[in-house]
C-alpha cells in the first residue's frame, strides 16, 4: 500500500457515515487537503480532547481492529462528554507499525468512525506516520453553550457524588482478553464488550450538564478512586465513598482470577461512566428524572466535604479508611 491509496481508502470509510445527508454544514473541508476546515457555533464555547492509544498499553493488536478503533474513540467521546458538550468532528493520526496490513488499518477506522458518527461527529483528517507500534492519537472536537459547560472543579462540600452506572466491568473483560480470568455466559460477554467496545455517556453527559444542581462532572477514565479524588482536590473539597457500585460482570469475572471484584471497580478504570457532584436539595429529583429518561439509575456513592482527602465509609468499611489512589497512573512503572 502507499500513504495516498491509504488515505483514498480511508477517506472512503469515514465519509461514508455522512453520505445520505452529506457532513454537517459547519464542517467546511474535510479530508483532502493540508487541513480541515470548520465553522464554530458563534454561541457555543469550543471543546477539544486528545488521547493517545499505544499496542501494548492501551489495547492488544490482537484484538478485533474495528474494536480498537472504537475503544480509541470511545475514550475521546467520554471526555467530550464529561464537560457536557455535543462531539462535532475528529482528526486520527496513525502510526503504523512494520507487519500492519492494509485491512487492519480499514477495519480500525471503520470502528472509529462508525462510533463517531453514531453522535453525528465526523472525522475530518489526521496525518499518518509509520511507528514502532500501532498507535492512534485522536482529537475530538465539541461545542457547549456557556450555561451548560461542566467541569470538574464545581463541586461544594455537601454535594452528593454519583455515577452513571456500576464499574469494574472493563477491567474483567481485560483480564479475559489476557487470559488471566475465565467466565463463560452472559456477564463473561458483558464484560469482554465493556472492554472492547465502551459506551461513552454522550447523551448522559449532554442531560445531566442542562441541570444547575449538577456542579462538577468528570469521566471515569483511570478508576473511582482516582478520579473521584481529582474531582474533589480540584473541587477545593475531600470526599466520603459510602457506596462503591461493582458491575455484576466484575463479580462474576474477578473470582476466577483470585481477584477482589470490588478493587476491579475501584481501581480498575475505562468504565467510561460519569461521576457528578449534584447538590443535596436537587439530588432526588434529578435522579428519578434521569432514570425515567435513561431507564437507569444515577447512583449515589458518598459526598464531597470540607475535610481534605478520599474516605471509604461503605458497609465493607463500617470504621471507614483512607482510600489511596491506585487506579490508571501512565507514568507509573
């Protein structure tokens, strides 16, 4: 293959989303020349996440090729959807490595691109590169309107903290992936899909920053008890965790592996679900509105509170302790 068939290909793939109706008026050029083109919305603010994915540290090239695409743009869409913004357009840039066939890379974006323009976000350039190892560094780009903007220092001693839904299904399904864990039926296949092909909360997060009670709002990218403990030090607060909500798929999957399923949640991370700070006086109702929209529940898992530090008060910590940060560290060894 050359880099020009190569990028004929893959321009081919990530139109194609976009061919009924054609790309969104605002995206002005998209792949073909020396860069893209768009017009921001002049009342929104403008939105931009890079994540890098490497073989070997974020995801196995023995994997499905269409999942790794997925996964990689899984993790953009996520932090697009913690500051509660709408995705609008991609740029990937892809390093192949020596061996990489022409499919593979194909089936990667067919997969990142489908999962963008499932949330009519649309990839529209990149560069490509050769490498030691496959990687893909996205940038997802995203509007907010000023009043709905979330970040992740908002939050007030007393809010509640809550979860968009239960974690430590990720981590099972890489323990499977590794061989490490062995689980048949349909928790086992629930926990390879969170794996493989994540669900960012784009719509959660778009619903959940409409409200004034939600303060704060971050993914759950490392692990709860990382980032929960970054929500509350940027939040000026400390955190009480009465609640650590473990995803049936972890109980059924950590076992095998001599695991303790409730540290696949706690530290396990790549769940993709939301964490919030919603203040105590709004909190019940914002919950049944939410379940009533998503026909799930917004989980509560403790509170934010003027004593600095993160604190495990759950039943398996009637006398409660410090919870220290072990999830997702890229520079630890």
């Amino acid at each position: 293959m050359t880099e020009d068939s190569l990028v004929a290909a893959l321009r081919a793939i990530v139109e194609a989303p976009a061919a009924g109706s054609g790309m969104p008026k605002r995206i002005v050029l998209g792949i073909g020349d020396d860069a893209a083109v768009w017009q921001p919305s002049r009342s929104h603010l403008s939105v931009v996440s890079t994540d890098a994915l490497v073989d070997g540290v974020h995801f196995l090239a023995t994997m499905d090729p269409r999942a790794v695409g997925h996964r990689a743009m899984a993790a953009n869409l996520s932090d697009i959807a913690a500051m509660g913004a709408t995705p609008v357009l991609a740029t990937v840039a892809l390093g192949v490595a020596p061996g990489t066939s022409e499919d593979w890379i194909l089936e990667c974006y067919r997969g990142l691109a489908g999962l963008a323009a499932e949330f009519e976000a649309y990839v529209v350039g990149g560069d490509i590169v050769r490498t030691p190892a496959i990687t893909l560094a996205i940038t997802v780009v995203g509007e907010v309107s000023r009043t709905r903007l979330k970040r992740r220092d908002g939050g007030r001693a007393g809010d509640v903290l809550a979860v968009t839904g239960a974690l430590g299904a990720s981590r099972a399904g890489l323990e499977l992936a590794l061989g490490r864990a062995s689980a048949d039926g349909e928790l086992a296949a629930a926990a390879r899909a969170a794996f493989a092909t994540p669900r960012p909360r784009v719509r959660e997060g778009r619903y959940l920053a409409a409200s004034a009670h939600v303060h704060a709002m971050m993914d759950s990218s490392d692990g709860l008890s990382t980032d929960v403990g970054r929500l509350a030090r940027a939040s000026g607060c400390g955190a009480a965790l009465a609640f650590v909500p473990i995803h049936p798929a972890a109980l059924a999957v950590a076992p095998s592996a001599g695991d303790d399923p409730r540290a696949y949640a706690l530290d396990g991370g790549e769940d993709f679900e939301l964490f919030v700070a919603v203040s105590a006086r709004g909190f019940t109702h914002l919950a049944a509105r939410f379940e009533a929209h998503f026909g799930k529940p917004l989980i509560p898992i403790g509170h934010l509170e003027e004593r600095p530090g993160l604190r495990l008060t759950d039943q398996a910590e009637p006398g409660g302790r410090e919870l220290i940060p072990a999830g997702w560290d890229h520079l630890r060894t």
